[in-house]
C-alpha cells in the first residue's frame, strides 16, 4: 500500500510549484513534506523480510512466484550510447503485452531501462525521475549519471529482501560525458561500458560480444543494437514484439526506431549467410 501523504494538503500537481523558473525558495519552506520520498505499509509481523521470503519459497501455501522476462541492453561507443530493448510482456507462458515501454525518459539526457517486475521498474525509475527534477531545482544544475543511479540504488536498498525485482540500467550524458550503470533491486550498482540484462541477456550478448567496437559509427552501432535483440527475441520465448532504440549524444537522447521482430527476421533471412570456418 502506497502512502500519498508527502503530497502537501492544498497541492494537487507539480503546477503548483512556481512555473516561471523564479527561486521561489519560500515553496520549500512552506510544504516541507512536498519532496519527502513516498513510504509503504509493511506487513503487521515482526520480521518483514523473512515472511516475504517464506511466501516466496516453495514451502508456501500460495507460493509468490515471479514469472518474468525481457531483453535490455546498452553501451558505449564513440559517438555515445546505443541502448535497444524488446517491449513483450509476459506472466508465466502467457504473454500480457506485445506493447510495452521498456525505456523511461527521467529527464532529456537520461534513461532508463526495464527488467524484473514491470511494476517495480516503473514504479522506482519514475521515483527517480521526481528527485532527478528536484535536484535541478535546488542546485541549478542537472543530477549526472552516476548520481542519479547512486540515488535509485539507495532507494531500492532500503527495501532489499521484501519482493522487488528489478534490473536496470541508468544511461546518459553529464559532464564528464556519456555514462552506464547497472542497478538492481538487492541495490547493486556497477559501471561499465555494455550490459544486457533479462532472460533473453545471453542471446544477445553473444551477438554483441561478436560485432562490439570503440569505434563503431553511429549506423553500425544502432544495427548492432537492433540486431542483438532481434536474436534473443528469436531464441528466448519471453522476449518479442518490436525493439525500440535510442541514442544518447552530447544534447541529449534521441529515438531512433521502433522495428517489428517479424519485419526483421525476414530481413535477416534474406541476407548472405557467412561461410563457415
């Protein structure tokens, strides 16, 4: 259960706050619960975290299984950050959406993916995307990546072994340039340069650990991106419907296509197939 009272009595919307880009500091003093992060209601036992583990374990009555699976993936190059992803959604065997958008925009220079439970990742990514806009107002400036994953990572501790279930990564471009981070929801959070995270991960690094490169150009890299989805999609039954890519430069993040699977799998068919060794 979500507790809603750090909204203000008399705020209904970020309309509210003043729009005229003034330093208004007077709002902060006046609603001091208007940026206090949400809390939920535990469980009435004496120890949260084992009770969630037991109904999560194979001795329960009515066992909590989480069923799940998705494809993400980004990383470095020259020119940026390609991230790709799928958009199908699946309970089990049964697949939910064909629809879904595994990319959240928190701000113009940073997103965010998701992996897990998809109402965990949207959830806390969109939590995040509040503190990102918060900070902005009081420092002037804009959160960097490592920040703003540090700042999701905490968030998710604070909850470790109550049943979240996220892999995501945080990607974008600060100051010190482009930037990718891996956080999930025991609050691990790693840098690095490539990461696929979800069922379908293997799959498509196989695809990426064949054509990755520094140097790659802007058109290889977003093929190769689009190319190491397609492939899990194929091989991993819970990953499909259609891969949606984006790319991060030095002004931002740009969309850059939504392509069904199917229209690529008759794609790849149709090309040459390489000799074999």
């Amino acid at each position: 259960m979500l507790n809603l009272d750090f909204l203000p009595s008399g705020t209904s919307s970020a309309m509210d706050l003043p729009q005229d880009g003034s330093d208004d500091s007077s709002t902060f003093a006046m609603n001091p619960k208007a940026f206090q992060h949400p809390s939920f209601v535990m469980p009435s036992v004496d120890d949260p975290v084992a009770w969630m583990q037991h109904q999560m374990s194979a001795d329960a009555e009515n066992r909590i299984k989480m069923a799940k699976g998705t494809t993400t993936l980004a990383f470095k190059f020259k020119e940026g950050i390609i991230v790709a992803v799928d958009s199908r959604a699946t309970g089990g065997t049964y697949i939910a959406s064909q629809s879904v958008k595994k990319v959240i925009e928190i701000n113009p220079y940073l997103l965010g993916t998701m992996a897990g439970g998809a109402a965990d990742c949207s959830y806390w990514e969109r939590e995040l995307g509040r503190r990102c806009r918060v900070y902005e107002l009081r420092n002037k400036e804009r959160i960097s990546v490592a920040a703003a994953s540090k700042l999701l990572s905490n968030m998710v501790y604070a909850y470790k072994g109550m049943g979240l279930s996220m892999g995501t990564m945080i990607v974008g471009w600060d100051k010190t340039g482009p930037a990718l981070f891996y956080v999930d929801s025991d609050g691990q959070r790693l840098k690095g340069d490539l990461f696929s995270v979800g069922s379908g991960s293997t799959f498509a690094y196989g695809v990426l650990d064949a054509g990755y490169r520094e140097d790659l150009s802007v058109a290889e890299a977003i093929e190769l991106g689009r190319r190491s989805i397609y492939h899990a999609t194929f091989r991993d039954a819970a990953s499909g419907g259609v891969v949606n890519v984006y790319h991060i430069k030095r002004d931002g993040w740009e969309f850059i296509s939504q392509t069904d699977v199917t229209e690529l799998h008759y794609q790849y068919a149709d090309e040459p197939k390489p000799a074999l060794v």
